[in-house]
C-alpha cells in the first residue's frame, strides 16, 4: 500500500511539474512573441489577463491529450462565469425564439412611452462566448440605457460552421420583431449589436434586414470592433497589432477559418494572402484595400503587402469567404446604401481596427449617418474585460459610456 501511494504521490509531482513546465513554456513563448505598445490603456493589467488566457489554454491542451475533454470545451467551462442572482433593476429571463437560446433584460421601472430593443450578439470568434460570458455587459447596457435587451445564444463552431451563427441571429431577430408587442418595445427603435465576431453577426444581420419590406426597418446597428473581413490580413492594423493581446492576427485568422468550415488547414495561405484569386481581388479592392485607410493609421511601420495568386483547390475550399453574411464589408452598395444609422467602435491597437474603418467608409461612401469613436488607447475585447473581477480598464468603461 505504501508503495502505491509512494507511486501515486510521484505521478502527481510529475504532472504538476510538468504543467508548471509546460505552462513557463508557453508563457516564455507569449513573451517573445507579443507585444504590448507603450499606448495600451493598462498595459500591465492587459499582461496578466494575457498570461492567465495562456495557462488556461494550455491545461485545456493537457486535458485534451489525455482524454478527458477537449481544449475548447475546457476553455468554454472556464469562461462560463458566475451566477449573478436577481438584479433589482431588471427583469431576467431565458426563453427560446424559435429554435435560439435568448435571455431577456427588462428593466423594471415604469415607462411612459415604448422602450427602445437591443439584439446583443457576443464576441468570441463564432468558437467562444455565451449569455452567460456577457451576462454582465448585456444586464449594464439594460440598466443604464432603459432598453429591452434581447441576448442570442446562437450556435458556436467548430460544431457548427457557417451559416449557423449568422442563421441564429437573424431568426431571432425576426422572431422579436414579429412579436414586438409582448415586450413594451416600439417596432421602430430596434437596434442590432455585437462585439468583435458579435459584430460581425450584427452587420451581416443588418444588410438581411434591410431589403426586408414585411418588417419594420431597423433604427440602428452598433458594431463594437467588429470583424467583417478576410480577404486581407495584411492591412496596416494587421501588421501593426499581431501580437498585440487579447487578439493575435494568426488567431483572428483562425477562428475565421474554424467558423468557415471548422478546418484551419489553409491557415498560412489566408495569413499571406494566397486563397483568393488576384482577380477576385482585385475586383473588391475597391472597398479592402490599404488605400481606403487614413494616413495617419499607417505610420507605425506599415508596408504594402504584395499580391499574390492562390491555387484552384485552396480558392475552392474557402471561396465561401467571399458571401457577405460571413463578411458584410463585401456587399453591394444596393444593399449597403439601405442600411441604418450606425455606431462603429474601434481600437487603436487591435487587427480588426481597419475591418471597422473600411467599413465606416463604405457606409459614409453611400450616405448612412455614422457615430465613430476610437479607442486611442484600446485593445481588442476591452468592453467585456471591464466586468473583470479583478481587472477593469478605464478605456473600456469610455467606450462603453459611448455605446450607451
């Protein structure tokens, strides 16, 4: 028996030593390959944040490899976040629209006219994210807006890849709007929302919305740094914010790729440019492109990317990326000139910073009214991190006082 529990104690010093060592590992690996700018909002704060996200990868990684659960479930518990209980403020309660996890936030007080309603879509890379992840942010924009927030629950990839999430959305959407009246909302004031993937959810749900004459029209779209993208992951932000946490430009790729399909084997051709044919490029390059970019966003070491041409199979295995329900920036001027008054939120030092501002150009180019504010100081996925426990970021609390 001794010799057993000799065995055993040994096992466990082994492990631990090696997920100590493993996880040193990936850390050192983290330092050398990230970079934090001297203008982060909070850098050291965003440092920490950056080394917890790793170690909770990496023993998601361990766990998978011995068998127990795979990395992105381990990651997705983790994330799952606390039951907050009652909120006096608001009513809360989870129902299903259609076939689609919502939960709703009513506020409580009384109110002498219609309220306002907000579909939130959550970030997290179409793989990541759940009411639950956003439960603080969504509860926050219901008290301090008076609005009726409506949380989607939609479909996550790998399991389930494109058009899933987008058909998610716009079902319950549709759903809400077709039953307006149970929910004190005025059918005219209806805005879609969405951080980062959410945001890209909320844009492609926005232009379905706008040839539709059987609903009311939409009174807004607000897009918290969205992603609306991925023919170029070469444009300046790209370049200059790639390892810059909490998104790196090869993640960001990534988790496009595991929503197109779920297979990241063409990985390295999306990063370089290689999967879309030079003239399909160059058909659109009138909307993504470097020279639709202010100056003064390309001063920190940008150089233009050289085009390059891409083989029939890799085209064939990705050319879904060129739908504008995956990626809204790509759709037509009948479709974006419809689109309503829109609030568009960026981050200095995040790759998805240029999807944001090629996109208020289009918008503009074609007379929709656009609200724009830049976090000069911001980083990706700052809005949701300022619920942190621990951890809250000035510049978040900024951009969500805009958003307000």
């Amino acid at each position: 028996m001794a010799a057993v529990y000799t065995l055993l104690v040994l096992f466990l010093a082994v492990f631990v030593a090696g997920f100590i060592f493993l996880v040193m590992g990936a850390i050192h690996f983290d330092f050398s390959n990230s970079e934090i700018p001297p203008g982060v909002n909070q850098p050291v704060k965003l440092r920490i944040i950056h080394v917890i996200l790793i170690s909770r990868a990496v023993m998601g990684k361990i766990l998978e490899n011995i068998g127990i659960c795979s990395q992105v479930s381990f990651v997705r518990y983790v994330q799952g976040g606390k039951t907050l209980g009652v909120d006096p403020k608001l009513f809360i309660k989870d129902v299903w629209f259609e076939k689609v996890p919502v939960r709703i936030y009513q506020p409580k007080a009384l109110s002498a006219s219609q309220r306002r309603g907000v579909m939130f879509f959550h970030g997290g890379g179409w793989v990541f994210g759940s009411l639950e992840t956003y439960e603080k942010l969504c509860r926050s924009i219901a008290r301090e807006s008076a609005s009726v927030v409506i949380s989607v629950g939609y479909r996550l990839a790998p399991e389930h890849t494109y058009p899933a999430a987008y058909e998610d959305c716009l079902n319950a959407t549709i759903h809400f709007m077709k039953n307006i009246e149970h929910y004190g909302v005025d059918p005219a004031n209806v805005i879609v929302c969405g951080d980062s993937a959410g945001g890209n959810l909320a844009a492609a749900v926005s232009q379905t919305l706008a040839g539709r004459a059987d609903l009311p029209k939409l009174r807004a779209q607000i897009l918290i740094y969205p992603g609306l993208q991925a023919l170029d992951f070469n444009l300046p932000s790209y370049h200059q914010n790639r390892g810059v946490p909490l998104l790196f430009r090869e993640r960001a790729a990534f988790y496009v790729l595991q929503y197109l399909n779920g297979d990241a084997s063409n990985l390295e051709e999306v990063l370089e440019g290689s999967h879309i044919p030079i003239d399909i490029k160059l058909k659109y390059k009138k909307w993504v492109s470097p020279d639709n970019i202010p100056e003064k966003f390309k001063v920190r070491g940008y150089k233009p990317h050289v085009l390059l041409d891409c083989t029939g199979e890799v085209y064939e295995s990705v050319k879904r990326l060129c739908e504008p329900n995956l990626c809204p920036l790509l759709a037509e001027d009948a479709v974006v000139h419809q689109l309503p008054e829109s609030f568009i939120l960026t981050c200095e030092y995040d790759v998805l910073r240029d999807d944001g501002l090629l996109y208020k150009k289009r918008l503009e180019d074609n007379g929709v009214r656009v609200t724009w504010y830049h976090l000069e100081d911001g980083f990706h996925g700052i809005i949701n991190s300022i619920y942190s426990d621990w951890f809250s970021f000035s510049s978040g609390k900024r951009g969500l006082d805009n958003i307000v």
